[in-house]
C-alpha cells in the first residue's frame, strides 16, 4: 500500500506507465495500445499491465477494458512480464 500511495503521490496514472513503459521500450505510447503481436509491442504491453495492476492497483476489470483484452489475458500479461521486469531490472520509479 505504501508504494502505491507513493505513485499516486508523484503523479503516477495509467497514462504516466505508459509513458514509462514506452521509453523504456522504445516504442510510441500509440503503439502500446494499438492492437497487434508484435514482440516487443505484447512486451511493452505485459509490462505495463504489470506495473499498472501489481504497484499502482488498477483494477484488472478496467485495464482490460483500456487494452481491449480478457481479464485473463491481462493477468497473464502481468505475470509474464514480472520474469522479464525482474531479470532485466526494470523499475516504475527510481530507488
């Protein structure tokens, strides 16, 4: 609870991860949520359901919505994407 108040504190929304994710991936914040399997794209999208759902909260019911995907399909963005997030260090804030 404490890191996401934090976030919210900074200013952290689901515009502002996506914001991040698409610097991090280098890709365009349109890309992210334009439709498509492209790798690094579902990447970049796994990784923002991770961040949104796991540190700021978003309910798995409205991120689904913004993705147009199933609930399911954003719980296992989500969970895929902690391995890689985790193995390559990435963080939504700076320590």
């Amino acid at each position: 609870m404490e890191k996401r108040y934090a976030l919210v504190a900074k200013g952290y929304d689901l515009d502002k991860i996506a914001s991040k994710v698409s610097d991090l991936m280098q890709l365009s914040s349109f890309e992210i949520w334009a439709p498509g399997k492209e790798r690094k794209r579902v990447e970049a999208r796994s990784l923002l359901c991770y961040w949104a759902v796991g540190d700021l909260g978003i309910n798995v019911a409205e991120l689904s919505r913004h993705l147009n995907f199933s609930l399911s399909g954003v719980s296992l963005s989500a969970k895929r994407r902690e391995k890689i997030a985790h193995s390559y260090g990435y963080e939504l804030i700076d320590a």
